[in-house]
C-alpha cells in the first residue's frame, strides 16, 4: 500500500483537509469521512466564555483522524511560536501547521518570520510543517531549519485558482529531502491532481471541499483525484512530443 | 478583583485558581490551553496556579480552520 511517512508517522491517504468553513458541523463530518483523509486541520482561538456554541472536538473523532493544529492569522514569529504552544498544550499534537502571514490581502507567507519560528519550535521539540511561499529556496532554508515538511502554496488561500508556478513545485520536490504537501489553492480535482503528478507527496485543502456547493462529493472527488496524481506520478507519464506518433500500426492498411 | 480573561476585564469574587475558574466558566479543561500571564501552563498545573488581581489569562480551543 502506497503510504507516506512525515516525522515517523505514517498516513494512509496523502490528503490532508481543514475543518473551517463548513455551513454545519454534520456537513463537515461527512465531508472528512467521504475524503478518506486521516490528517486533520484545526484552528487555536480564545474560547467562546458565554458558551452558545459547541465544541469543534465534539465533531471529531480524534481516535480516527490525527490533529494539526494551524497558526493562522499569526503575522509576526512571535505570536506563531506563542499560538503553536497554546494549540500543543490542547494535548492532542506536537505537530503545527505554521503559518506566518506577511499580508493580509493575499495571506502570502513572510519567509524571514516563518524561517525564524521553524527554528525556534523545532528546538522546542515540535513537528513543523510550514506554510511557505512556492520558492525552492526558501523551502530549502525552512528544511535546514528543521521543518519535518514543507508546504508551498499552490496559490492564495481560499483562491481556488489552482497550481500557478507548477515547475517550482516540481523543482522543490527536486530538492526537498522532506515530504511536499501543496497547501493552498486548490479548486477543484484537477488540480489535486496536478500536484500530485507533479511529484508532491501529499495535498493540503479546506475552502476547495468546503465552500464547493455540494462539500461531500467533492470530498470524495479530492480524494480519487489526489490517488489518481500519486499513480500518474509512480506510472511515469509519456515525454511531451510536438507532432502525431500513430497508435494503430501503419502497416496492413486496406487498399495500400 | 479585576483580571483581564481574554482580553477583556473579568471580575472574580476573590481568590481563585486556574481549574476554579474553569468550573465557575463551565468550560472542560480537558478540552482548552491557557495562558496565566504569557506563560502556557500544563494541564497539571490548572489547580496550584493562583491568579492574583490583574493577571492576564488566555484560554483558547480548537475552532475550524484549514
């Protein structure tokens, strides 16, 4: 069976999927189980204190799917490292997503910061998987900082827009020692797709499965077309040609 | 006295502990983190940490997030 191992811990499927965004926790219960997924997303906020609303772990098996608590919406290394150690203190993971945001209105990642609180929680003694720009060296720069992954964007989260910069994806896969997981910009299955052929080892997603109109079935289609990638990926595709290389024989043709 | 809970003032008849006044919020501690003055306690620790007048706490859970 085709795995894949980060930090020592192995997942059966390469998609990873969030847990914002859903109009209901009931849809967002089928939505994870109709992806196959085992690694889930979680956001670290102040409690509701008047107590109106329910518990997101009420809605999560964590006996089934594996925690990754997120940094999101941190924008300097300081409230990350701070926001990682609260989500760890929940006593469920070690493991973070970090995020260290630059902008508001891309949410593109600031490489100088994220670098800075890799190292700092790595030595700490977590799990670090950083949300980063899609350039292969600042990926190689969080990797010798520590990072068990890295997770370059595919394009602005929530942006739907698919794989922009698909040879750095492939280029960082070149480099990188340590899993690939495209996090970020997915829209729809082809894209998942993509990545995975491209070589990721596995696919990061929320608002693609979330905000679609119908989110289970596009669960489930994320989770077809992130197996299709791996396998596209494992087959070896054919090399690029300009012109026709007939399929059927050229010999034997009638009235020649 | 006053504390800041949050962010925001918080008043508490006297004093109290960390795991008092998660009970007197209704909130499991099993489920939360929080922070006494910048610092992110352990689980453990909930009921020997005395918060004094004008400590800060943060207490925090998982929410949904991508």
């Amino acid at each position: 069976m085709d795995t894949f191992t980060i930090a020592g811990r192995t997942f059966r499927s390469r998609l990873i999927v969030g847990t914002g965004k859903y109009s209901s926790p009931a849809v967002m219960v089928r939505a994870h189980e109709a992806s196959g997924a085992d690694m889930i997303t979680v956001a670290v906020r102040r409690v509701n204190l008047d107590r109106t609303k329910e518990s997101l772990l009420d809605f999560i098996d964590t006996s089934k799917y594996f925690i990754l608590p997120n940094t999101a919406g941190c924008y300097t290394a300081d409230d990350a490292v701070r926001t990682a150690r609260l989500g760890r203190e929940v006593g469920l993971s070690n493991w973070v997503k970090l995020e260290v945001i630059g902008d508001e209105r891309t949410l593109f990642p600031d490489n100088e910061a994220l670098i800075e609180a890799t190292r700092v929680l790595v030595k700490d003694g977590f799990v670090v998987l950083p949300y980063t720009n899609d350039d292969p060296i600042a990926c190689r720069k969080l990797e010798d900082a520590g990072a068990a992954a890295v997770m370059p964007l595919g394009a602005p989260i929530g942006s739907g827009l698919g794989i922009q910069n698909v040879n750095n994806i492939r280029i960082i896969r070149e480099f990188a020692r340590v899993p690939v997981i495209v996090d970020a910009g997915v829209g729809t299955a082809s894209d998942a797709s993509l990545a995975m052929e491209l070589g990721a080892d596995g696919v990061l997603m929320n608002t693609a499965i979330a905000g679609a109109q119908d989110p289970v079935a596009m669960a489930e289609s994320m989770k077809y077309a992130v197996r299709a990638g791996r396998l596209a990926h494992l087959a070896g595709r054919i090399p690029r040609r300009m012109y026709a290389t007939a399929s059927s024989p050229v010999e034997g043709l009638v009235g020649r | 006295m006053t504390i800041k809970l949050n962010g925001e003032p918080y008043e508490l008849a006297g004093p109290s502990t960390v795991a008092e006044l998660l009970a007197r919020l209704e909130i499991d501690a099993r489920r939360v983190a929080v922070e006494h003055n910048l610092v992110v306690l352990k689980r453990g620790a909930f009921d020997r940490t005395a918060i004094a007048d004008g400590d800060e706490i943060e207490i925090v859970n998982f929410v949904g997030g991508g």
